[in-house]
C-alpha cells in the first residue's frame, strides 16, 4: 500500500495493510474489515485535505462507534489534530471548547444536525463535514499515506469549562510511547476482541481505538443502555479484553452480577480513571477466571495511563490502604516522585505521602494557551535536570515495595 501513514494514523495503516480482511469494528448491525474500514477513513481524509483550512485542529462531533472511529482516524490521516466534542454536553460548554480552540472545521458522525440540535450558534462558521457511510469510487490511498502527521495526535480539556479550564494537546510521540508500553504488557492478538465503553471527550477512548487497532484486533462499541448492564454484553460478545473506569466493577460487584466465570473468554481487564476497591477488583477476577486484572493510574497530561499493578488475588489485604488496589509502579521509561506536604524537594525512592509527580516520554510540555496553569503544574526539580515535571494534585503513599497507592485529591 506504499509510504505507511505516520503518527498514530499508521498504527491503523499498518493493520489495514497487514490484515485487510479481519473484522476490524464489530456493530450491531455490521460487521467492517480493516479493509472495508479503511476505505471510508481514506474518503474522510480526503474530503478534510481538500479543506485547506490553515488550521491543523478539527473538531470531532460524535459518540462512540463507527462515526466517531472513522472520525478520528480519518482526522489524523488528512495530517490534523482531533479535537473531541461530546453530543451529550451542554450547547454552551460545547460552543466554549469550539471557540477556545478556535475550530473552523468540524466533523460530524451519525448524531442529528445542528439545526436539530439548536447547536446553530455553537458550530458558528465552522465547516461541518459528514463521516462517510460509503465509498463508491476508487480512492488515492498512497495520498493519504504519504500526509505528514500534525504536531500533536489530540487536544483535549482537561476539566469542566472555567476561565481557568485547561486543554492538552498530546505530540504523537507522546501517544506513541504510550501504546509502545501498552503493546508490551497486553500482546493483543488479530483475535482479540475489544471493548469500547468510552465516551471520545475522555482519553479512554484513544486507547480503546489504537491499543486495539494497532494489533489487527476487532473494536466492539458498546451503547449507551448496554454500559448500565455491560455483563450480558461482555459474555454473548466474547470480549476478551476490558478497559473501562472501576465504577464498572464497583456496580457490578455491588448488585452481585459478577458471577464466578461469567466472562470466560476475557483475556485483559484494565481499569483506569478512580478508585479500584480489592473486593470488587477480586470479585472481577473470579468472574474472569483466564483474565489478568490491571488497575491503572494516569491524567490527560500523562497520556492515557502512566503507572500499573497487576490484581493476583494473593495480596495481604491487611497491607491495602483503605482497602483499594494500589496504583502500582510506572511503565517503562517514566518516572514518579511523592513531594511530602511541607518538604523542600521530593522523595525519589523511598517510603514515602504526599504529592504524585510525573515524569518521562509520556508527559506533555505544558497546557495549551495557558502559561499560568502551565507554570504551576509542570514544574522543574532541584538536583534533577530531566526536565519538567507534572504535579498531579493527588496524594498517593509509596510503599517498602515501591508501589503507590491512591488517597484521593489534595484540596490546595
């Protein structure tokens, strides 16, 4: 197929070359290959290149599912940056995002039309652009392959729409880090089949689309009446990997839904993004008996996931800090610091409370257009001439072991 797409675009080329005719998205109504796929990302790409808009960030309209999957890869392969917009979000939290980035272009999935919507002014000038649903005529794919990608992969807002609210924008090689550590602890397969429960204004959601398509393996969304129920879906769909946040196995644990090996073909179940309790985290593991339990701990501004511990089910209990998973050790090529309150510099290694710094190829440089933000939260260490590092505002405990444990928030 010639000069494979950079960035994280050719992640997806390169499975589109390699396993052209193996389901790539799995729909209730559809089943599409990569091939298949491929060709309605190549006829998106095309339609936003021929935009010319001067500007590399292009808003993203959609839910997950096929509109917002094509959306997004179709985005990066035209050489621009995603700019994620949620359908479920207020109009005037919607407009502030539009207007903050400045977008002029925006891509719409399957979701009703702006008039429809009363998003009229929200969208203001913007071109709006509609994903496929099919292709017909031959497509110039070596064009598509050969664009360069844009400076960074995505943008997102970190928090809800202040005059101090913060956006990231993620460099590629930031992504790309990332899913190097994820490739190197999942080893999925072109059999794999994987979940999507994640809405695209989350980072979650790169994730769910790249840890999956960088493989050859099948995306399976799932709807909205299917996330308040996910366990009859997990096992008629045969999923065999997981990734959500742990309110999922909180519920479920809770209303006795995880049965013991209710999800027998699960081979990875990852969660991220709050609190992972050791009971409910133990409760998943019996209900996913040929499954390995991660819990994992990340931000927006560290891209995706930074740290990991693996559930067993051997742990001491007793040894648990209120009784919660830990958040574990950092991946590969990344490093944590705990700055304890009222302490001149951070503890590189030892036991240790207080604040949870990050550091490594996965950290951003900084929050888009906002200096001030910027200065506080990424800041430099005496003694360690690495660079920035980015202060979470969250208070962990590390351990004799080395592993962290989550506390919760500091309230600054």
């Amino acid at each position: 197929m010639g000069i494979v797409a950079g960035g994280l675009a050719g992640l997806f080329w390169k499975s589109v070359a390699q396993h052209s005719q193996r389901p790539a998205i799995e729909l209730p109504d559809q089943t599409l290959t990569y091939a298949e796929l491929g060709l309605l990302v190549a006829s998106l790409a095309k339609s936003l290149r021929e935009q010319n808009t001067g500007s590399n960030f292009v808003g993203l309209y959609a839910n997950r599912g096929l509109g917002g999957v094509v959306g997004a890869l179709g985005i990066l392969s035209a050489g621009k940056t995603i700019v994620p917009l949620n359908p479920k979000f207020a109009v005037d939290r919607t407009a502030f995002m539009i207007n903050e980035v400045g977008l002029r272009t925006i891509v719409m999935g399957s979701e009703p039309s702006s008039e429809q919507r009363g998003l009229q002014s929200a969208f203001g000038k913007a071109n709006l652009v509609r994903v496929p649903k099919a292709v017909s005529a031959p497509l110039p794919l070596g064009e598509v392959l050969r664009t360069p990608a844009a400076p960074h992969a995505y943008l997102l807002f970190t928090s809800e729409i202040t005059d101090e609210s913060e956006a990231v924008a993620i460099p590629h090689r930031r992504a790309l880090a990332y899913f190097a550590n994820i490739e190197s602890m999942l080893s999925l397969t072109p059999n794999d089949r994987c979940s999507q429960a994640c809405d695209l204004t989350a980072d979650f959601s790169i994730h769910d689309v790249f840890a999956t398509m960088s493989r050859g393996a099948c995306l399976v969304p799932l709807n909205e009446e299917d996330l308040q129920a996910p366990s009859p879906f997990i096992r008629e769909r045969a999923l065999t990997s997981w990734f959500s946040a742990p309110e999922v196995a909180r519920s479920l644990w809770a209303s006795g839904a995880l049965k013991p090996a209710e999800f027998p073909a699960l081979r990875w179940s990852l969660f991220c993004g709050g609190k992972l309790p050791a009971a409910s985290s133990e409760a998943w593991r019996l209900a996913a008996p040929n499954s390995r339990v991660f819990n994992l701990y990340g931000t927006t501004e560290a891209t995706i996931a930074f740290t990991s511990y693996e559930w067993t089910g051997r742990e001491n209990v007793e040894s648990l800090r209120m009784g919660l998973v830990p958040i574990g050790r950092p991946f590969p090529g990344q490093a944590t610091l705990v700055w304890p309150e009222g302490a001149a510099e951070p503890v590189p290694a030892a036991p240790a409370t207080g604040e949870l710094l990050l550091y490594g190829s996965q950290v951003a440089e900084g929050y888009w257009a906002n200096r001030k933000q910027s200065r506080e939260k990424f800041v430099n260490i005496k003694n360690l001439n690495l660079g920035p590092w980015y202060r979470t505002g969250h208070q962990v405990e590390r351990d004799e072991d080395g592993n962290l444990h989550f506390l919760g928030r500091i309230e600054r």
